[in-house]
C-alpha cells in the first residue's frame, strides 16, 4: 500500500525561493507551512499551494520545525527549507521508500545536500556531501532546541538515501552577509550553554585552524575562488561566535560587578 506524505517548511520573507521549493514537492500529499508573519508576498505564494498555512511568532528553528510536524497527518514527513529543492532523483528515491510498508525498517532517512554558492555546486572543502536527515516516519522524534542547526532525535533504525537534495544557500556575498549576523549570534549563544570564558586561542588559533581544515585538508581549493571564499567565511564564522561569545561574557560580568 502507498504511503502518503506530508512537507513541512518555515518561511520568513521568501518570496524569491519559496515558489520553486513549493514546485518541487508539489507532488506530495500534503503541505504544511509556518510563517514568521512575513512582510512580503511568501504567504500569498503559499497559498497557491497549500491551505495549510499557519503563521506564528518565531521561537527558533527546532520549534518552528516541530509546530510543522505536529501539524502533519501522513505516514512520513520531510522537512525542507525555502532556499532547498527536491530534485527528481530523490523524489522517485523517496518514492520507492513510501511504496515499501516495511515496518522493521528505517523510520528515518538521510541523504546527501549539494550546496550552490554564488551559483555553482561547491564540492570541497567539507561542503559535500553535508547528510542531512529530512525524512521520517511522523511520531517517531522531535528536534532538539540546538540553534542555529537543530538536531532531530528519534527512535528506530537509520537509513540512507543516496540522492541529493538542491539547496542555493547563498546566491550573492551580499546574501552571505545578510544570514551571517543572525547565525554566528546563535551560535554563540547555543557555545555559551558549556564554555563560559573565551581565551584568546579561541580568536586566533580557531579561526586559522577552521580555514586550514577546510581550504587544506578537505580540499577547498579545488572549487577555485568559490571554494576560497567559503572557506574565508567559515573561519569568519568561528571568529565572529567567539567575539559575540567574549562580548557576552564581558557584559554579562560587567552587570554582575555593578551588583
């Protein structure tokens, strides 16, 4: 017996990506979206698409995610972003899985991420193939509240898709920039929960550290200035989640002296 499906996607302000996400899961039964209140036309897009539009005030990615979940009511679930498409491969992957009703099987599924920056697949560099498990029997976890990449837990056996999922993470530097300021925030947040005091290690030795492991050892120079770029930004990434660490940390002292 066939499977049914249910998509379930978190929306802010999407409406350059959210059409084409939408087209490519467009074959599924059911689609669940929750909407930060836009200001722009991603509802209206969303609508066209799906009456299972539901708008609510943002408390992080897991929670968001999980409030689309708990909306569903089909067999299996998949959780896509606004910037990501379901490539032909794997929906006809995904597919052959909602055909088999094996219940001593996977109850939830991985499968690899092609990330196009700047408008090409970036290859190297630790950027691929970046598993990202999306797919999942409904009622077997939940995600975690881990910001900015919440972490979804379950219980059962883990499979692997061998197909990839598209996602045009940044289409401009300008782009980067705009996601940059809000993720390294969270995430230094989500590092202040076990390391209380940045060292000055954390803002030379790490950053460094960073752009050799990806640009050097997992080979980032192979997708030519694309890949230096990347890897630029990702140790401007640790950088900038230990100074917001340290800034925190400082302010967070400062306060209690004034006590």
């Amino acid at each position: 017996m066939h499977q049914t499906i249910s998509c379930g996607i978190i929306v802010f302000n999407e409406e350059r990506n959210i059409r084409e996400a939408l087209d490519s899961v467009a074959w599924m039964d059911e689609i669940i979206i929750v909407d930060s209140y836009s200001t722009d036309n991603t509802v209206q897009i969303c609508r066209e698409f799906t009456p299972h539009v539901f708008q609510r005030r943002w408390n992080g990615f897991g929670e968001q995610k999980n409030f689309a979940i708990d909306h569903a009511t089909s067999d299996w679930v998949f959780i896509l972003d606004a910037d990501e498409r379901v490539s032909d491969d794997l929906r006809a992957e995904i597919q052959r899985v909602l055909e088999v009703s094996d219940q001593a099987g996977p109850v939830a599924y991985s499968h690899p991420r092609k990330n196009y920056y700047y408008g090409e697949w970036v290859r190297w560099g630790g950027v691929y193939p970046d598993y990202q498990l999306r797919l999942f029997r409904r009622g077997v976890g939940r995600l975690n509240d881990s910001e900015p990449h919440p972490r979804f837990v379950f219980e059962g056996l883990h499979g692997y898709l061998t197909n990839a999922l598209d996602h045009y993470t940044e289409r401009t530097i300008e782009d980067h920039f705009t996601k940059f300021n809000n993720l390294t925030t969270l995430a230094a947040r989500e590092r202040g929960k076990t390391k209380k005091t940045v060292r000055w290690t954390d803002l030379t030795v790490r950053p460094v550290f960073t752009f050799w492991k990806y640009y050097v050892r997992r080979q980032g120079f192979r997708d030519g200035v694309r890949g230096l770029i990347v890897c630029v930004f990702a140790s401007m990434y640790t950088f900038v989640k230990y100074a917001k660490l340290w800034d925190t940390t400082r302010q967070n002292a400062s306060q209690l002296d004034r006590r």
